[in-house]
C-alpha cells in the first residue's frame, strides 16, 4: 500500500481543495494521511479529515515539512505501517486522477525515490513538495540535525549541504532516482504547485 502524506500548517482553503481533489482520484492501494503542523490545537483540520474518512496526525511546528518528514522516517509519530510514502506539501496539487498509479509505475525494483521536480536552483536538488520513497530509503537518510529544528536544517537537507543532500544521499546509494513527469505538457503533470508551475 502506498500512503500519500500531505502536511499542512494555516492553509484550510489548500487541505479542503486537496481532499476534495482526492475524493474524485483513483485510490486503489493508497491510503491518505494528514500530519498538520501547528502552534495550537485547531479542531476544524480534524474534523474536516473526519468528514473525508482521512487518517489526521497532528504535531508540534517543530521543523517545519521535514522535521515532519524526518519524524515518519525515525518513527517518531503514531503513523500507520508503511512501505511506500508519497510526501507532497499542501501547496502541490494533482493535476491527474491517476497520480499516485504514476508515481508507483516509476518505483521499479532498484528505485528508492521518484520525485515530482529535480531543480538546478542553488545546486541541483529534490524538489520537496512532492516525492515517493520507500521505507528502506527513507529509514537510510541522514539528517544534519535530530530533531530538525530550523528553516537552515530543512534548506541543509533539501539543497545546502556540501555533500549530504537529500539527492545525493539517493545517488551515492546507487538508488535509481526517477523524475515523475511524463511529458512537459501541464495537463498530464501529475502535480501543480499552486504558487508556480516548474516544467522541465
């Protein structure tokens, strides 16, 4: 089973629009959950993944998305047993229904992470906001900081570590990493960030 993870903090508006999205997407095999960081208890996220009988996992804004990320891989939060995540930020959204089949046709044997976007902005990374890894992977990943804290820390592991990026960490493995885009048309793209599109 693959279980797509969206972690959210303030934007409702994005959560509602992502399960409305996910209510109308092919779930054969896939399992939502929910990690919403935040400062307060907040009951209407909650009650929203009630409502969409999603699984909702609430945390301390501690480490931002990938202190998030790095409390799945160490184990750290009540997640469901997994395989394989597909991680996406709550300003990425599907652009296909068929997205998650999309993402798992690209983890063949061999391959630990298929992403969404590989930028060359700063060093050429994992773009973050929308990923798939299995937990083999995942568990192998090192961090500069533990527990992740800062904006610095998650910026060290996505794209300013001299040697330690979350890329780098995948290629010196001799793990296959797969860019999840099937041609540069923005209608077949499995993801969308709603700030900007990234075509490559």
């Amino acid at each position: 089973m693959t279980h797509l993870v969206i972690v959210v903090y303030n934007r409702y508006d994005n959560l509602k629009h992502w399960l409305e999205c996910w209510s109308q997407c092919d779930q054969t095999d896939a399992q939502l959950v929910v990690i919403h960081n935040t400062d307060k208890e907040d009951w209407q996220y909650q009650h929203l993944c009630e409502v969409y009988n999603v699984t909702y996992i609430q945390r301390p804004n501690v480490g931002y998305d990938i202190g998030a990320f790095q409390d799945v891989c160490r184990g750290r939060l009540n997640f469901p047993d997994w395989q394989r995540l597909l991680w996406v930020t709550d300003d990425t959204f599907p652009m296909s229904k068929t997205f998650i089949k999309e993402f798992n046709d690209q983890m063949e044997p061999g391959t630990g992470v298929a992403c969404m976007c590989v930028s060359n902005h700063v060093k050429r990374h994992i773009r973050t906001t929308g990923f798939m890894i299995d937990r083999t992977t995942a568990e192998r990943l090192t961090f500069c900081a533990d527990p992740v804290t800062t904006k610095e820390d998650c910026y060290q592991f996505e794209h300013r570590s001299r040697r330690d990026t979350f890329l780098e960490q995948v290629v010196h493995r001799e793990l296959l990493r797969k860019q999840c885009l099937l041609t540069t048309k923005i209608l077949v793209m499995p993801f969308m960030e709603s700030k900007k599109m990234v075509v490559m």
